[in-house]
C-alpha cells in the first residue's frame, strides 16, 4: 500500500483491490484493460504496487469499466504502524520496511511467488500459460499482475516499456522452466544454444531486463540430464549474461515443510554488484516436521478416491508398509507384471505413516509405481493435504476441475522453501543497498 505523507504523521493510502476483482467479474484481464482505457502499462504497474496514478487515468478506467471511482479504489489514512484499511496491520516485510521488485516465469499456482512476496519482495508481474493456474494466482492476489500468455509471446516485446521499469532495476528475476534438452556442437554459442526451449525465454528475460539477482529452480536431474550438457549450458548462458552463479541442491524437508522433495536451486549476482554482495543458501532447520504436524487438524478438501478393489487392498497395508507388507499372493494379482521386474518397487501399495514425511508430492492422486495412501483412510490424498505437505496457507485456493487443482500443487515449489531461499535473497539486495538486517 502506498503511503504519502501530511501534516502531523498522517498517510494517505490507496488500494485497487477493488479494481481487480471488478475485472475478474468482467471476465478481463489487464491487458485488455489497458486497451480499453487507453492507459500505459507504466499505469498498470503503478496499479499493481498500489502506487498513486493521475486521476486521468482513474477517469479513463472508470470510463471503461463503466462504474464509479469507489468501485476500483479505497483511499484511507493512518499513522504509521498503526492499522490501517479494513482494520489490517502495515505489511512488514523481514527486513521491516524495505521492498525489493520481482517478476516471475512460469509461476504455476504460486509456491514459489508466494515465498518470494513472504520475503518482503514486491511482485511486478508474473507469467504463465495454464489459464487454471493463472485463475489461482488472480484469485489469491487480485493485485498481482498475472499475465497468461504463452511466454513466447512475451519475451520478445520490450519488457522495459511491457513492466514499466528500466534495464538494471529489477532486483529479482525468478521462476523455473521445464527440463528440455539442448542442440549441442560444443560450439559454446551462448543464448542460441538454447533456442527452441522454454529456457530460452527465461535467459531473454535476464539479458534484456538485467536484473540485479536472479533465482532459477528446477528437478535435482537437471544436473545430469543429457549427461550434463544441459545444465552447463545453461550456466555458460547465465554467466555469458554478466552474472555470477551458486548452486545447491535443498530438500524441502529441511526447510519447514512435511514433505521429502528436492530441488536444484542456482542463484546468480550481476557482476558488478558481485564485490558489494553475497548469497548464502539458508541452513536448515532444527525441526523437520511430518505428516502428524499437518493431518490431523487438516480442513477438508476436494479428492479422488480409490476404486473399490484397490481400497480394500490397501486397508491390507499397515502404515509405512507397502507390498511387501501384505499377502504375496494379493501383492501379485495386484502388480501384475510389475511382480517380475527388478528392483525394490517400493512406491507400489505405498502407504504412509504420520511419523514420516511425505514423499514428493505428485500432479496426480494415484499413480501405480508412485503411491502415496493416507495414513489413516484407504484413499489418496485430497488436494488441501497435498496444499499442506507444499506448506500452501490453508485459505490459498484453487480454481479449474480437481485434476487441475491437483496438478497445480504437485508442480508448485513448496512455500516454507521458497520462503527461507528468499529471505537470503533479501538480505543480500540489503548488503548492496547499503542496508543491514
């Protein structure tokens, strides 16, 4: 919320919560916003970070839209700390004042932004191509900039002119693109390695926007997909971009969340910010919670259950147990060919204890090779249990049908993670703002 000051301590701030939710109910996006009031994108991100616009712009928007100025703003003052509208308390970020910007790639259903905005970052933009998920992210952040866009057809425009900011400014650039190999001679030719990838996008991006860090997650595998080559071409383009590159390879489990799930994590400081700063990934945590921490008490949700075979099979397992804890003659009917095979199979019949954390979290409830049974109940895990064990608040919804909202949490990075690794973020843009924690 954006603050100016008057005489005697007092704020002025203004929202446009209203607004965005009034262009949900329209079915628009802000795009097409834009273009029916004749405004800048400046304009939108003004919007966007709650900032003061020209009352022009307010009378073009409300022209558009067709309503009253109160239906897409609140104006109201405080002192500062003290409430402000709507009785809420002045959001603190971790530093207690200070915020850095951000755009985020391919941001699914928000794990990962969610974390980054906890940090105390300030979200300028976030794309992705799921209208689902991009509906997710609308709905939970009706202030966020969500852009569902193919980001092919993003990356190429002027992004400085798209996000209102100009090269070098950005403080973080983040997100994750899907593991694709490259065309590789060995020829080293930098970004055009990457062409044809969704990779390539995220690299356009960081050339064109230049950001002052940038984090980039992705699957542990990245490191030995296409025996290597890939990630090695993609830290040749990243630091062929000016940056310098730290990588490490976090559980989730470590950081908060009741959940074994790891991922490659690669941080990158612009080079000539690289002597004013430094990352440290975070330390893990003293406590690792389980699924006890998060079942028990857990609101009921969406989910699919088994069919009525299956269910009975698996009130055969005891939890913890899979398989090999039940009738072998059951087991093998059950498996069938998956019987012969090598290996000890142990996701099949896969059923969990309260006293151990979850497996990685799947896109889908119920996967033959890759079981994940509730501890208590002969069923799948519903939708809010999964939200849980990715460390989602439990008031963070889903839109689209239940193998949407399914598929959402299983592709997201989990929260309390996303969290600890921006926090670090932060604290480095601090260092080289000058400030201290």
């Amino acid at each position: 919320m954006d603050r100016e000051k008057t005489d005697g301590g007092i704020y002025v701030m203004v929202r446009y919560d209203r607004l965005w939710k009034l262009l949900i109910d329209k079915k628009m996006n802000r795009t097409e916003l834009k273009e029916a009031a004749g405004i800048s994108f400046n304009v939108l991100a003004r919007l966007g970070k709650n900032e003061p616009v020209s009352f022009e712009s307010i009378e073009k928007i409300c022209g558009a839209l067709e309503c009253n100025i109160e239906d897409i703003m609140e104006v109201g003052k405080s002192s500062l700390g003290k409430k402000t509208l709507k009785g809420n308390t002045t959001k603190k970020t971790c530093s207690g004042g200070r915020s850095f910007t951000t755009i985020e790639l391919f941001a699914g259903a928000g794990g990962l932004a969610l974390g980054v905005e906890r940090a105390g970052f300030e979200t300028l933009g976030l794309i992705e191509l799921d209208r689902n998920a991009s509906d997710t992210l609308k709905k939970n952040r009706p202030n966020w900039r969500v852009i569902n866009d193919d980001i092919a057809n993003i990356s190429c425009l002027d992004l400085e002119d798209y996000f209102g900011i100009k090269k070098g400014e950005l403080d973080l650039l983040s997100g994750g693109a899907p593991c694709q190999a490259f065309s590789y001679a060995g020829k080293r030719l930098g970004l055009e390695d990457a062409r044809g990838t969704l990779f390539y996008h995220y690299a356009t991006f960081l050339n064109k926007l230049q950001p002052k860090m940038f984090l980039f997650e992705n699957v542990r595998g990245l490191l030995t997909h296409d025996k290597g080559r890939t990630y090695a071409i993609i830290t040749d383009i990243f630091e062929q971009a000016g940056y310098r590159i730290k990588k490490k390879v976090l559980n989730a489990w470590d950081y908060g969340t009741p959940q074994k799930r790891e991922r490659l994590i690669t941080i990158g400081i612009r080079n000539d910010l690289s002597g004013k700063t430094e990352y440290n990934f975070p330390k893990p945590h003293d406590y690792k919670p389980v699924l006890r921490d998060v079942l028990l008490d857990c609101p009921k949700g969406p989910g699919i259950p088994y069919g009525e075979n299956k269910r009975k099979i698996f009130e055969l397992v005891p939890p913890g147990g899979y398989w090999r804890d039940i009738d072998p003659a059951i087991a093998k009917e059950y498996m069938k060919s998956c019987w012969d095979m090598e290996g000890g199979r142990t996701g099949i019949l896969r059923r969990m204890s309260l006293d151990e954390p979850s497996l990685a979290v799947l896109t889908s409830p119920s996967q033959k090779q890759t079981e994940r049974c509730h501890p208590l109940e002969a069923r799948p895990f519903t939708v809010r249990e999964n939200a849980r064990c990715q460390s989602f608040p439990d008031d963070w919804e889903f839109c689209g049908n239940i193998q949407s909202q399914y598929k959402q949490v299983g592709n997201a990075v989990p929260v309390n993670l996303a969290y600890d690794i921006a926090k670090e973020l932060y604290r480095s843009l601090l260092v080289c703002a000058g400030s201290r924690i």
